[in-house]
C-alpha cells in the first residue's frame, strides 16, 4: 500500500494541470488531429522535430521538460517518423533516480530500440543496478524493460538476478520475473534450460496471480515436450478446480466469473496434456464437466471459457457425455445472433467434427445461414469447416460454393488459399474425371496464376493417363472433352499463363487426336494464343512445342500438311527470337516439317506422353568410361557425403590435438583439391532439362530420365486419387442426390398422410399448413444445400436417423400428446444430470486438498515454503486419479444402458431456444430434406423411393 | 501470444501501437494502416475476429472493437481464444474508464505514459498477466491520480 501510495505521489507530480502537459503539447496534438492531409501532417510532424532536436542540444534542460520532449519523440515515431536522434536522452533518463523519470525512460527505450539496437550496452548497467534497488517499482519498471531489451548474448547479465527475485517477498516483483524467465526461455531456450524447475516451484506460489503467470511458460514448455509433465495433470485438475469453486479472493473476478484468464490457460495445458492420454483425460472429465455447468453462457468471457473447454474435449480423449455437452455448447454458438458466438460455434463445430463427424448435421441450417452471412469472416471460417467435412457425397456442392466465393474475393492471399483447398478436394474427391477438369478450368481460370504449378502437371497427367489401364474409351472421350472445353474457353481475353500451358500442351496432344477437329483448326486456335500473349515466353514455347505435335502427327499420318500463313510467319518470328528456347523450338519446328514421316513418327510418336521410361538410376551405361578413365589414371568417385564426411572429421581432429578455437589461424597446409572427373563426366553427358518440360515427348531420350523422377514426385497425390475414382462408387451417388432433393420436396405430404394412416388423428392439411407457415424462413433453396451438403453424410448414423424420421413428424403436427408417448421417459432426465456424477469425487478431492494456501493465501500468517511444495506434487498424484476413475467407470456404466441415443435427440430438442415450436419445424424438415429413410417408417418411405 | 495492441481512431490515425516483437518504424506504420484499411471496410454488425495471415504472417487473427472514436485492436497468434481476447479488450476499456472516468480519445493521447504503464500490468511481454486483479496497482493509482484532474476540468 506504501509503494502505492508512492506511485501515486510520482504520478501526480507529473500530471499537473489541464492533461500534465505543455501547451506545446497539446497544440502540436490539436493540429495533428485536425490536419486534413497526409502531406500537412508530415510538414507538421517534421517542424516538430526540429524544435525538438533544437530542445535536446540545448544545455540544462529541466528533468519535467525532457521528460515531455521523450513524450513527444514517442509520439512523433508512433506517428511514422524517425526519432533516432533523441534515442540517448531515453537512455540517460532511465539512469535518473526519480521513479516516474526513470519509469519513462524504460518506457521511451522499449518503444525505441530493439535488443539488437547499440545502445543496449549502455542501459544493461542501468537495469543490473535497478534490479538490485530496494524499492520493488524500481524493480518492476527493470524488468518490464527486460522483457524487450535484452538478447542472447546478454541475457546472462542479468540472470542470476532475475533467478533471485522469484523469491522476492513482493508478489507482483515474482510475478514479472517468472515472465522474464519465459522470456528469455522464448529467446534462448538453452540459456535458461537449468532453470526450468523453477516454473514448477512456482506453480506452487503462495499468490494466484503468480501461479497464474507460471502457467504460460509451462505452457510453452508442455507443448514442446508432453511427456515430462504428466505428473502435473492432477495438480492442474485441481487448480482448476479450485478456481471455478471460487476459491480464489474475489479481486480476481471478472464479470461474476472467477480468474477467467487462469482458467482459460490451464483448459489450454490440459488440453495438450490429455491429448492421446488415456488415464490424464479421465482425471480431467469431470471438471469439464463442472465447468460446463457452471459457466454463465451470457457474459462474453463465460462463453470464452466455454469454447476453451470445447477445444479441450476434442484434443483430449473423447468422452461421449462431453463431447454431448460440447456439442450443445456449440449449437447455443450457433444459435446466438452474435456473429462472434456463431464464429466460435463454426470453429468449435469444425474441431468436433473430427471426433464424431455426424455432428454437424444437426446444424446444418445454422452453417448455411452462416455461409451466406455478409461477414467475410465468418464465410472464411464456415468454408474451413465445409473443407474438413467433405467427402464424395457432397464435394460438388461445396467446391462450386467455394470456387464462386473465390471468384467474389479481391484477396489474393486468401484466394490462393481457396484455390489450392479446391484443387486439394477436386483432385481427392472428385466424382468423376469430366467434373474434376471442369472444376479445375474454373479454378484456373479465376485464380491461375495463384495456384502452385504442380496442380498443372497433375491435370496434364490426368488427362494423359486417363483412368487407367483398360479403359481406352473412356479416356478418349475425357480427352476430347477436355479439348471441347479448352477449344471454347481458349479465345476469352486474359487467360492466365498457366492455364494457357495446360491448354496448350492438351491441345497440341490431343487436338487431333480424336480426328473432329481438323489440324488447321487446332494450329490456327495456337497461334492464336502465341500472337495474343506474345509476352509471355513459357506459353509461346508451350504453343509451338503444341503446333510441332500436331504437325508431326499429321505428317505420321500420311496427311499433306500445309502451314498457316500465320503460323508460317510466327515461326519466322521466333527464328529471330531474343530466347534460345523459343528460338530452338522454332528452328526444331522448321526441321521437323521437312522430314518424312517415319523419321518424323520416330521423333515423336503419338500419345506417347504416358510411356513409362526406363530409368537407369546407377547410371550403368556409362560403366565402361569410368572403366577407361580408371586405368588412365583418374581416380575413383568419392560421393559428397563421403567427402564431407572425411574433411568434417579430420577437422574435427586437427582442433581436437592443437585445441585450436575454429576461428583461430590454421597452420596445417590445405589438402589438395580432389579432381571429381566421375562427376563431371556424368553432367556432360546427362543433360539436366528443364523440368517444366518433363513431359514433351519431342525431347531427346536421355533427358526423360529427369523426367521419370519429376513425375514420380508428382504421381504421389494422384494415385490415391485414382483409388478413390473407382467409377462404380461414383455414378450412384451422383444420380441419387437430385432425387433425395425431388424426396425431400415431397417429404411433408408423405409424412402427413402416413399419420392419419397410423390413427393419429391429425388432419393431413395440419402438417401442410405448418409447412407452408414456415416457408418463408427456410428458403427451400437453403434446404436444397443443406440436403447435398450434409445429406449423403452419414451412412453410420443411421440408427439416428431411424429414430427421428420416426418421432419428428409427430413433433411437426404438435400438441397430441399421443404422438410421443415412447420420448417421454427419457426428457424427465434433466440435461445437468448427464454430466453430474462427478459429486463424491468432488467432496474427496477438496478434503485433501493441498492448494488449500490459494484459498487462505490473503492470510499472511500462511507461508510456504519451496520444499513443501514439492510434497505436495507427489500427494495428488497418488490420490487424484483413483477418485476419478471410479466416476468415469460410472459414467461409462451409464452410457453403456443404450440411454445415449434418447438423451442426445432430447438434448437437441431442448436445446432449440425460446421459438421452440418453429425450430422444431425447421428441425424436422431439415431432417426429411437431409436424411435417409431408413427402417424406423418403413411403409412411408417405401412409396417415396418406389 | 500476442503481438501487437493499437488504438486508432475511427480517421485511421494511430493512438497507440504497441508490438511485442520488434518491428521497424516503417513496417509498423505499414501493419497499422494494413489493419486499418482491412478495420474500415468492415461493415456494422459482423464478428470481431479477423485472420489476417496477409499482414502478420501465418496463423495469425486480430480482434477488434469498436468504441465511440476508437478502435481497439489486438493481434495474437492461434495458441490464444478469440473471446477471451475481446474481453481482454474490455478489461483494458473498463480499467482506462476507471483512470480517466469516462474515458475519451484525448485522455488516450495526452497520457501516452499511463496508457502503456496500463497495458503493461495488462499485457507483458505478450502474455496476459493472467491474474486479473481488478484492483491492479496501476490502475488504482491511476484512479486516484485522475480523479483531481477530472474534477479540475469539471
């Protein structure tokens, strides 16, 4: 309280009159904030430094005045502009007495300098002597300045006596050591290694505040290295724990909710700890349970630690009745009207996804509201959450959304992005290869020049090899396919350059292939291309390698070839062409027409871009020269790694014996250079091509070796790609998603007349009208998306499904209570009770409770010391998780009474906000538009399948 | 971790910009009118979360709010949770009230020493101090320190 009352003295002292500072001030910021214009603010800013430099120079400037002009240095360079010659006198005021100068000082000089910055070495004094100080602000303001200014190389200055203040008696002086510590541990982990233990000393801090620092450099540290750290998971439980009792002094509440910041650290450590842990996720179920209940879903940071322990359950080993409350947790996200609520519900409804992917169905409606919300944001996040629940069924819809959103979007950071997620899904999931070239035209035509080049060569490949071995008509016809769409998109303006390749190359490959095109056609459309983007080089080459193709293979064929005038000419063009490549395409080209056609089908054989090549990876062929150049004296090859190896060893001994620090002189005389003929030879006779040529069969033969290697690297993606292309999978699922749509638009009707055939009583029109009343919210356009994009989604879920086909159009005729006679027993069972078995472990856990210092920790009478502390680790590891288990083997238990499946549609249903009869609508139309008929209605849905 | 807190105001003109890794004068006026122009053209009503992988690299999301003249933004990397970032702001609003009483744009920018002793008890190195003491000493100190001044000028 002293200490305070000293700050504020200082304080005060500085902040006399109006705002505490001079007119000057205040004027210079009155006419920033009413400059109308860049330009007349940098005029201002630049006669402001000038007085100021005029200011500084001047001899005895008072301490107050040179504390402004600090001030407005700071200010001046926060504004943009260089201050760098007032840096110095920073650095002198951080070696004033005065606390609120000195406090200034450390400010100016972590705002200036950087801890690479020369002046460094003259505060590092200053801070070694402040550390030292007996007044612990004095303390603080040194370490806060400790945090920004000091690097590697200085960081042992200042250690041992950052080590010895986290024993300081001052608990926020603890504090800030512990976060310089963490500090230098991000800096230099080797330079801080022995001290890590401390941390876990720490944690054991009589004061929350500082247990609560200690827990991000742990954090840091478990997320380096989980394994060390096991034996603290009980302990973090158990804080925890305590902070949501309450336990903590009341000045750490935030809103009505206790430490919230500490929670949401220690949700995040466990998070890392549980992850793939059995036995640690155990320990941890039951207070997420608590936390479930307990958090107060209206305050924003209730909500803050709700998504925490969200995160938490899905990187912890999955527990259903968590992974329940997680999920009901997200649907209130995603019920909210706050777009930051739904944000996090999309995140959370995407991490959950991975652990139980049928989640997201029940929320279908919410993810298409939220796709076509106007904040980008949110759009961003939904289609992060479309591309991790894709599969075959509904990859259609979503990379068609996601390429027009592409499309809509002017930033290229976030379109190359997009496009390459598009790729990725195409090429895994595509459901047919007539789709996948589509798609990928798109792609190419609206963010080409975004996409890595490799996407290129793995549509080329695609298109050369086709589905594989034996079906050869089939591969013709994509081809021509791809040619019909080249040949209409190719004379749109602005095509980007790789895209041109790949039309390019597709063309000149298959062009003529097919024999409906006509060879002049094909020629004529290439120049075309070479004339409209004669900028552009690679493309050019694409072109005419495309035009030599197709000339070569009509000269094959035994057909007259006659040159277009324009082609003529842009051969004679490129003869003169200020590239070598186009220049030697140009000339091969002129050569290539005055050959005849065996030598010409020699050269390049048709369709011969697929032909597997030998590779001689030993380079055996060229065994005999060696041979020769062996017995004429040259000497063996020695590979690289072998030679390294020899000089880093001999190194390493000729310091060993002399002691030699490496930069010291070297008095041994260098080996002689080792002649590498082997080498050599071999890149003289092996020609290293371009690599984006790989593919052009006009190439000499040797150089295919390269080529093998390049596709090789490629192939990778696309083989699985080929696997999962198996047609017969596809072709159901695709003609079957129109028709669950035509279903879904009939399912209402279907549903009411199957009630009044069961004798409920409800007149089919009920159901009609509800259907029409609720019209006008769920646009059937939505619905339609929501049926393609969760629709063929789970065949697993299908007992769920079963179960509410059954009972939801009941549900949509409403208040017959006969319609639900079966659901009733399980509602009765209130949500909280789920999750609430966790009482007696409760009870048992606090009675031995060792954190009993955080609660009494205001009582200055309760000390503790480090050597307790550690005892107390070794109590709760022993303890804690028998406790727990016996609960999970309960909860376990419970589950396994088949209750599971009633509970969660009870929840679902409870959990629909206020409007519940109109969600209930909703509900139940989503599920006719999105779900199976399966056997739980099996009359109503037969007649609708047929 | 976070990266950067800024005030500017609703013109664009920084008030305060704070990086916890050093950045030179020009990319730092770089980031700050990069976060502006992306700030400004967001309409009314959207979330306040922003990735913003363009400016400050991969993995990187800015939160921001909106007060009277004011936007106060921050910038953290993923190992932190949005939600509670936003309420990190609203700590930092609600203690810069508790200072000035009834905080404006022109206490922030004629205390610029209290505003980052302020941060720094809230914010340290890139962490948040954890503990949240709602009586925290600067701030209380503040406070007391405020009070007459308010009291002058009224």
């Amino acid at each position: 309280m002293e200490q305070l009352k000293t700050i504020g003295r200082e304080l005060a002292m500085g902040s006399q009159g109006g705002f505490g500072q001079s007119k000057e001030f205040l004027d210079l910021v009155k006419s920033i904030g009413e400059a109308r214009s860049k330009a007349e603010e940098d005029r201002i800013v630049l006669s402001e430094i000038e007085i100021l430099k005029r200011r500084l120079l001047e001899p005895d400037v008072p301490k107050r005045k040179m504390k402004e002009y600090i001030i407005r240095l700071v200010y001046i360079e926060m504004l943009g502009h260089d201050a760098s010659f007032g840096y110095i006198h920073a650095v002198k005021m951080t070696h004033d007495d005065n606390l609120l100068l000195k406090r200034t000082g450390y400010l100016a000089v972590t705002l200036f300098l950087n801890e690479d910055h020369d002046l460094i070495i003259l505060i590092v004094n200053t801070i070694q002597k402040d550390l030292r100080s007996d007044n612990f602000l004095v303390v603080c303001a040194a370490l806060n300045a400790i945090c920004r200014l000091i690097n590697e190389e200085t960081i042992p200055a200042v250690l041992p006596q950052v080590v010895d203040l986290l024993n300081h008696q001052k608990e926020a002086v603890r504090k800030k050591a512990i976060m310089a510590l963490h500090r230098f541990h991000r800096k230099s982990p080797s330079s801080v290694s022995h001290l890590i233990s401390n941390f876990r000393k720490r944690l054991c801090d009589n004061d929350p505040g500082v247990m609560g620092a200690t827990l991000c450099p742990l954090f840091d540290l478990i997320s380096e290295d989980v394994t060390t750290y096991k034996d603290l998971v009980s302990s973090f439980v158990s804080i925890l724990k305590q902070v949501t009792e309450r336990r903590l002094p009341k000045s750490y509440d935030y809103h009505q909710m206790p430490a919230p910041f500490i929670q949401i650290k220690l949700l995040k450590i466990m998070a890392l700890l549980g992850s793939g842990d059995k036995s640690a996720s155990e320990i941890m179920y039951m207070v997420l349970g608590d936390l479930f209940r307990k958090c107060d879903s209206s305050t924003n940071i209730g909500n803050a630690i709700l998504y925490e322990c969200i995160r938490c359950i899905s990187s912890i080993l999955p527990s259903p009745k968590l992974l329940e409350a997680a999920a009901d947790a997200i649907s209130k996200f995603l019920k909210s009207d706050s777009h930051n609520l739904k944000y996090m519900g999309i995140d959370g409804l995407g991490r959950l996804i991975k652990i139980s992917p049928d989640i997201a169905e029940q929320h279908q409606l919410a993810v298409i509201d939220c796709l076509e919300d106007p904040d980008d944001t949110l759009k961003r996040k939904t289609f992060e959450l479309l591309y991790k629940m894709t599969k075959s069924s509904n990859v259609e819809v979503i990379v068609d959304r996601m390429i027009d959103y592409m499309i809509s979007i002017n930033d290229n950071h976030y379109k190359t992005e997009i496009a390459s997620r598009c790729v990725e899904l195409a090429e895994q999931f595509a459901p047919s290869n007539q789709w996948f070239i589509q798609t990928m035209n798109k792609v190419f035509e609206h963010a080409g020049d975004l996409v890595n080049i490799k996407v290129a060569h793995n549509l080329m490949r695609l298109i050369a090899e086709g589905f594989g071995e034996d079906d050869d008509d089939a591969d013709s016809k994509l081809r021509l396919s791809a040619v019909e769409s080249y040949l209409k998109i190719i004379s749109e303006p602005k095509l980007p350059s790789l895209f041109l390749q790949v039309i390019s190359w597709v063309l000149g490959e298959y062009g003529t292939a097919d024999g409906k095109y006509s060879a002049s056609y094909i020629s004529g459309k290439l120049c075309d291309v070479a004339d409209a983007y004669s900028s552009d080089e690679t493309v050019k080459g694409y072109a005419v390698s495309a035009l030599m193709k197709i000339y070569a293979f009509e000269i094959a064929s035994g057909r007259k070839v006659d040159v277009l005038p324009e082609c003529q000419s842009l051969i004679e063009e490129l003869l003169a062409s200020h590239s070598t490549d186009l220049q030697q395409r140009a000339y091969e080209l002129q050569a290539l027409l005055a050959l005849d056609a065996r030598a010409v089908e020699s050269i390049i054989p048709l369709d011969a871009s697929c032909e597997d090549i030998e590779v001689d990876k030993d380079l055996s062929f060229l065994n005999g020269y060696i041979q020769q150049a062996i017995e004429s004296g040259a000497q063996p090859y020695i590979s690289e790694r072998e030679r390294s190896g020899m000089f880093e060893t001999s190194d390493y001994h000729s310091q060993d014996h002399h002691e030699v620090p490496s930069h010291a002189l070297r008095f041994e005389a260098y080996e002689l250079p080792k002649p590498s003929v082997p080498q050599q030879a071999s890149t003289e006779l092996v020609p290293v091509p371009e690599p984006s040529y790989y593919s052009e069969p006009h190439q000499p033969i040797p150089t295919s070796l390269v080529s093998e290697r390049d596709s090789s690297e490629i192939k990778l993606r696309l083989d699985g790609v080929k696997q999962k292309w198996g047609r017969p999978n596809y072709q159901p699922t695709t003609s079957s998603s129109p028709n669950t749509s035509s279903i879904s638009q009939q399912a209402p009707n279907g549903t009411a007349t199957q009630h009044s055939d069961g004798g409920v009583g409800s007149s089919s029109s009920k159901p009609q009208s509800s259907y029409n009343s609720k019209k006008p919210e769920v646009d059937p356009e939505k619905q339609r998306l929501a049926a393609s994009l969760f629709g063929g989604s789970s065949s697993s879920r299908s007992d769920r499904k079963s179960s509410s086909g059954g009972h939801k159009p009941g549900k949509g005729t409403a208040n017959k209570p006969t319609t639900i006679p079966k659901e009733n027993p399980t509602p009765v069972q209130p949500p909280p009770d789920l999750l609430d078995l966790g009482e007696p472990t409760a009870t048992t856990v606090t009675t031995m409770d060792p954190f009993k210092e955080l609660e009494g920790l205001l009582d200055s009478s309760s000390s503790q010391d480090g050597g307790g502390s550690t005892d107390v680790m070794g109590l709760y590891s022993d303890a804690a998780p028998v406790t727990t288990t016996t609960s999970v083997d309960s909860l376990l238990s419970e589950l396994s009474d088949g209750s599971k499946g009633n509970s969660r549609t009870y929840q679902s249903q409870t959990s629909k906000g206020p409007n519940s009869k109109e969600a209930l609508e909703k509900d139940a139309l989503v599920r006719q538009m999105g779900v199976n008929p399966t056997s739980q209605n099996p009359t109503l849905f037969k007649d609708l399948l047929g | 971790m976070i990266k950067a807190v800024m005030m500017m105001n609703t013109q664009g003109k920084p008030r305060l910009a704070k990086f916890y890794d050093f950045m030179t004068v020009e990319k730092q006026q770089e980031l700050i009118r990069g976060v502006f122009s992306v700030l400004c053209s967001r309409p009314e009503n959207v979330s306040s979360f922003l990735e913003i992988d363009s400016l400050f690299g991969p993995d990187s999301r800015l939160v921001y709010k909106h007060y009277a003249t004011l936007y106060f933004v921050l910038v953290f990397d993923g190992s932190e949770n949005e939600l509670a970032m936003l309420d990190l702001i609203q700590v930092l609003v609600e203690t810069l009230d508790k200072c000035f009483s009834n905080v404006c744009e022109l206490d922030i920018v004629f205390n610029y020493s209290k505003m980052h002793a302020v941060l720094d008890e809230i914010v340290f190195g890139g962490q948040i101090r954890s503990c949240l003491k709602r009586d925290f000493t600067c701030p209380e100190v503040c406070f007391r320190v405020a009070r007459p001044i308010a009291s002058k000028l009224a």
